[in-house]
C-alpha cells in the first residue's frame, strides 16, 4: 500500500502533533518560535550560539522586541525546548531554517551558513519530514543548492520529504504588525511540498501567499527589498542636491505626501542599515551575472546609499570648521547607534560607518543608545565602546551630538537645548526652530 506522507503531515499538522523545528534563533527565528508555541505547537530551537541556547533554556530573551515574558512560560511548561546539539535534527517533523545570508569582503553571497545547516539535516533526514528555508538569498538557491544536497540522501522530494521556501518579513519594532499579520509567501519544490508548506503556515499566519515555486518566491523578498533600497537611494540622493540648493528635502517631501495617488514617501537618512536592504540587493545583481545581465539601476542604489555616511561626516566638519573648531580631537557624541528606530540591532548600521570615518580623522567618540548599552564587535567594525549617559555635563562637554538614529526614548528638545552644535541626520529638530542657529540638517 502506497503512503501518502504529505497528507499524513498534513493531518498532524492540523491536529498541532507535529514537534515544529526553528534553526537559527535570532530576529527572524525567535518570533516564529513565539508565535508556533503561541498557538500550541511544540518547537525545538536549534543555534549554533552556546550562550543564546544557555540563556533560552532559563527563558530569557536577549531580543528586546521579543521579551522574556513571551518565552519563558513556553520554557516552563515543555513546550519550547532549546539545543545546540545539530544531530537531534532528526527529531522535529519540520524544519525552519532562519540563518543569516550576509555578504562575503568583495559583495558576493556568503551561503556558508545555508549549506552547513543543509548539511547538518542531510545527515539527520529522514522520511516525511519538511524543510522550509526562510532567509533572504538569490533566485534558485533552495533548488540549486538545498535540493541536490538533501537529494543525495537517496530519500525523494515530494514523495518522501518536503521542500519549500517561504520569505522571512520580520519588521523588528513594527508595533502595527505582529508575525501573524503579516501576509506569508510559501512555495515549494513540487505540488505536494507547496501543500505542506501552506498547511503549515496556514496554522500560524492570517493570510498565506501562494506562488509557484521557490524562484518566485526567492525573488519576491529580493524585490521588496530593493524596492526600499532604490527609493531610499532617490531621496539620499536629492537630500544631497536640495543641500546644495539650500532646499529643506524634508519640507518637500511633506508637501509631496499631500498627493493621494501616485507618490509614496520615503525619507533621507545617515545610509543604509540592517541586515536585509544593504545586502539583499547584491545577491540579486551577484545571481544576474550568469545570464549576462547587469542590474545598474540596483547597482548605483546601492553605491548612492554607501556614499551617504561621508556625506554626514563631511557635513559634521564642515559645521565644526565654521565654529573654528578641527575635526581632529573634536569630542563627538553619537546619538543611536541601532540601524532604525527603536531596535536593539546595529548590524550593518550607517552608525558603524561614520563612526570609523571619523575615528580615522582624529575624533573623540562617545556614543549614547537606550537599546544597545555595549557596542559588540562586528564583521567590519570594533569600537570597544559602552553607551555614555546623557547628562548635563556630558553635553556641555561635547564640540557635537550626531543623531543617527531616532529613539522615541530620547528627549530631543532637552539635548538640542543642552549641546553647542547638533548634526541631525533624521529631521528630530523639525520643531526646534528656536534653536536653529546650533541645528545642521545631514
């Protein structure tokens, strides 16, 4: 008698039997395992990182937008249960891969994490199992590179085990969208993957988005993103210009936002930052090239928003030398240092660029950042620096605070009011007209 292990997986998955596997427990993963255990799933979380396994098994969150509060009753009562131990792999009845897709020095996709997982659950595989991979990466990587691999294992896809994508749209901080609510783009590598896919997000998210296979879906996220990043791009851009003409963009785009169709804003800032639209838009521009293809459109997005932290630095000594002050020695202040408002993640942060510019021009940093109170060391950067707090006596110390990234925790008005000269890069002062004399807009 022939078995139909997708419809078998399919039932457990509606009768919530089936042990729900998350690798990767970082801002991606750890909302799913929220949201999985949220609704009655069993979920077993897998990271490479001792110290993140050491601290979920107590039930402590070291991701401030998912607090201790949402994941030590899971702890508690059996249902979320933590290891770093990649042979138990064998052990859930799906498997989310959550792992990071960063670049390599020279801008091309770094997949060492995507295979070594691959590899981990080649090893572990086994029949009516479904894999998902949900982080960001170019058109035809779960089917180049996932497949082949876990094909080698003699077990066939869509008969024996399962095989989809399905993008990650984690908003970190986003107050008006939960995981939930956020619509979710599934696929698979045949027909039965695509409907175990589906079963499986269905049980989880309000809306799923089916499209027809993971090339669809792998670019899909590749377009959201870029989508950002070449608006984002247009308005660094004119900011430059409209400096140069002595125009306020900000004011623009205001009155621009009064249109109600056609025009959707975006907003100028220090550069680009996070661990999606800096990146993301290489790995497509990369994958073009094997058909003869370039993505200059992409690519000069992409070099727009890299140029922009000089932009601000040499905004910062511009305004320092009117105030005859030199940039080499001058006590700067940076004021956030998370890649957007309020998050606790600074990776790929405009921050981290323009504080080692100006480390590299002779100045004195200090930063102050409510949500980041130890500045870690990164793949690019190492600064060794905790956050300053912001005092009195810190400010009137200062030659200039730099807003870099806009905490709603922050008293503005107070700081601005309390320091000799401020850099905004974020339109903090937009009300602060009293002060405009000490005000430079970057």
């Amino acid at each position: 008698m022939k078995t139909d292990r997708a419809n078998d997986l399919i039932a457990k998955i509606g009768q919530k039997k089936v042990l729900v596997g998350v690798i990767g427990l970082g801002y991606v993963g750890l909302p799913l395992v929220h949201r999985f255990c949220e609704v009655g799933y069993k979920v077993l979380g897998f990271d490479v990182d001792s110290r993140k396994v050491s601290s979920l098994r107590r039930g402590i969150s070291y991701i401030k937008t998912i607090p201790s509060s949402q994941i030590s009753p899971f702890v508690t009562n059996g249902q979320f249960d933590v290891t770093d131990n990649f042979s138990r792999l064998s052990e859930p009845d799906s498997i989310l891969i959550c792992v990071p897709t960063p670049l390599t020095e020279k801008k091309e996709p770094d997949l060492q994490y995507i295979e070594n997982t691959t590899h981990s659950i080649r090893s572990s595989l086994r029949k009516g199992q479904l894999v998902v991979l949900e982080s960001t990466t170019y058109p035809g990587t779960t089917e180049e590179l996932i497949l082949p691999l876990l094909e080698s294992t003699g077990l066939k896809v869509g008969r024996d085990y399962f095989l989809g994508y399905s993008p990650e749209r984690e908003d970190p901080g986003n107050r008006t969208f939960s995981t939930s609510q956020i619509p979710k783009v599934v696929s698979g590598v045949t027909p039965a993957c695509k409907k175990v896919v589906m079963a499986l997000y269905g049980q989880v998210i309000q809306k799923v988005v089916p499209v027809s296979s993971p090339r669809v879906a792998e670019l899909t996220k590749l377009l959201e993103n870029i989508y950002r990043s070449v608006n984002i791009a247009l308005v660094n851009e004119l900011k430059m210009l409209a400096d140069r003409m002595g125009i306020d963009i900000w004011e623009v785009i205001e009155a621009a936002s009064t249109k109600p169709f056609g025009f959707t804003p975006f907003y100028p800032g220090p550069g680009m930052g996070g661990h999606c639209i800096p990146i993301d838009p290489f790995y497509l521009s990369w994958k073009a090239q094997e058909y003869d293809f370039a993505t200059r459109f992409i690519m000069l997005a992409g070099e727009i928003n890299v140029h922009v932290p000089y932009y601000v630095v040499n905004k910062i000594q511009d305004a320092l030398n009117e105030r005859g002050k030199s940039i080499r020695g001058a006590k700067i202040l940076i004021l956030g240092v998370a890649y957007k408002k309020d998050v606790d993640d600074a990776r790929e942060s405009p921050a981290l660029a323009i504080m080692d510019l100006l480390k590299k021009k002779g100045a004195k940093l200090l930063y102050h950042d409510p949500l980041i109170p130890v500045l870690p060391p990164f793949r690019k950067y190492s600064f060794e620096l905790k956050s300053t707090p912001l005092t009195l006596s810190v400010l009137r110390g200062i030659d200039a605070a730099v807003v870099v990234t806009d905490h709603s925790q922050i008293d503005y008005g107070w700081v601005v009011s309390n320091s000799p000269l401020i850099i905004d890069t974020r339109n903090v002062t937009k009300n602060l007209k009293r002060w405009k004399k000490k005000i430079v807009k970057a």
